[in-house]
C-alpha cells in the first residue's frame, strides 16, 4: 500500500468531473457458458446484469474472504469485468482455473480502459452512448457517478465532450474514500471477509442467488450478524500514518489504517471498540473514527 500526498484537484465553481481510471483494467469473459460460468463463482447475480446495468462483485476463497473484487457489465455479448490493474493478471488466471469444461474464453483486453464521471456533491449523471462503450451507475452508490469502459480513442472522446473538469484519478479515488469505500489496495487478497468489506451494504452480494464460492461462509456471517470487522473514516491530528498502521485503544489493537491522504484515511476497525475515546496511533497521534453513511451497523 502506498502512501499518496495530499491533493484534491478541483476546479473552483465546477461542480462535474471525469477522469480515466489509470489504475484499473480489464478481463473479458467470451463464450457460449460466460454467464453460467460467472454465475457459479462470483458473490452477485449475473442474471441482473441489462444492457445499461453493471454489477459489483467478488471472487472469493472458499473461506469468504475476498480475492478480487470488481465489476461486471455486458458489452456485445462479452462480460467485462473492470478490476484493479495491479490484479487483473491474477484475476484471469484463477477464473482460468475454474473453467473445466465450460465453453469460456478468459483473457485480459489491453486495449480497454475505464474512466468515470462524476458531479462533486454527487447526484445522477446522464449516461453517454457510443459505439462499443459500456456506461453504467456505480452500483456501491449512486452519487459514485457513471463508469464508463471502452477503447482508449471512444473513451478518450467521450471525456474530451464533458462540460466540466477533466482531472487526474486520484482526485476520484478520494472522492470515493470520503465516502469510506476501501478501494482495491485496501482489500488485499485473502485478507478481509466479504461482509466486514461492506459488500452487503454496497450491492456486492445476492443472498437470494444459487452457490458460488465462498456463498456458505457469507451466508453465515449474515444470518449470524457476526461481521466482526468494518471500514470507518479515521480523522487524524496530523498526517495519516502508512496503511497497516495498528490503531490502539488503551494499549489494544482494535484496527488498522489504509489508504489516506492528508489528514483522514480508511480504517478497518472492530465493530464493537469503535465507538471507545482516545484512540491512537503508536505514536500518540489521537484520532476519531466517522461511520460512513452507507454503513449498517
């Protein structure tokens, strides 16, 4: 994980942004089986997915704990599945793995990229429409803006007519942080249950839908109401400390930082020490932790 400066990038008095997702990539899913076979493996429902509709989602150890997270959307016939560029390597080999006898062809598509747009204070944003360019509402939440996924040239045209600001990506990946949303460096691989990451919450699980890898575990910690861990928006006296940072309470580790930038940050946390005073940093740095609005604990 890697610590960022602080810089927000916005443009005074303009109130819509777009920016090209630099760090994330894409994993095409081709065949006859492509649904079928998604649908046996990832945390949502693929039968949800429309034309002008995507889906959030995970592959997870059959332990529950999230190996990838991502989005899915159909674009002519082939699901698109827009990931953390850092993972999509790996992303594709393990849906490789899983594949048998399936008449599927997995493989990552270079020539894709992602971007967003977004209104600063959040609200709905008109879908653009194009020629092999799939557009889609953030289903974490719908201020998150429009996601759009398509060739470098399409998308690069689409930004290019956006009557606002073009910006660089880490201005979103705070926008979307100040909502405490851990991003995909926040959920390393094998690391953290799919419900202590929000995926209940942020439309990332079907509890209603068939089995998938992983589906007992969730189910259970669903019904048992024993998510143990959540991610809350820590506000600190000085600069956020490097993700992984223990946060203590008299003495006691009961979370630890992620990403940030300046003086807040995301915090994986205990649900039932979160509420405690004086919690700190190792070194004394006195911090306060802020529920995110989406949470439901």
């Amino acid at each position: 994980m890697q610590y960022e400066p602080e810089y927000d990038g916005r443009a005074d008095g303009v109130g819509a942004f777009a920016a090209t997702l630099t760090e994330r990539a894409v994993v095409r899913v081709t065949g006859p089986d492509r649904k079928t076979f998604l649908q046996a493996l990832i945390t949502n429902n693929i039968d949800a997915l429309s034309s002008d509709r995507g889906l959030y989602a995970a592959l997870l150890t059959p332990q529950g704990k999230i190996l990838f997270e991502f989005f899915v959307v159909e674009l002519d016939g082939e699901l698109l599945l827009d990931c953390a560029s850092i993972h999509a390597a790996a992303l594709a080999a393990r849906l490789a793995l899983y594949r048998l006898r399936a008449q599927v062809e997995i493989a990552l598509a270079p020539q894709m990229q992602v971007a967003v747009l977004w209104l600063e204070k959040g609200g709905d944003v008109e879908r653009p429409s194009g020629v092999r360019l799939a557009a889609f509402v953030d289903p974490r939440l719908a201020d998150l803006g429009v996601r759009l996924i398509g060739t470098q040239d399409v998308l690069a045209h689409t930004v290019g007519k956006v009557d606002g600001a073009v910006v660089p990506p880490i201005v979103y990946k705070n926008f979307v942080r100040l909502r405490g949303l851990p991003d995909s460096v926040d959920l390393p691989p094998d690391s953290v249950f799919a419900l202590d990451a929000g995926l209940e919450e942020l439309s990332g699980v079907d509890f209603k839908k068939g089995c998938y890898v992983g589906q007992e575990v969730t189910a259970r910690m669903k019904h048992r109401a024993n998510a143990r861990k959540r991610f809350f928006l820590a506000e600190t006296q000085g600069p956020v400390p490097q993700p992984g940072t223990p946060i203590l309470s008299q003495g006691r580790e009961i979370g630890i930082f992620g990403t940030g930038n300046g003086m807040k940050a995301l915090a994986l946390v205990r649900v039932d020490h979160w509420t405690e005073p004086n919690l700190a940093t190792p070194l004394g740095q006195k911090l306060k932790l802020v529920k995110p609005e989406w949470l439901n604990i």
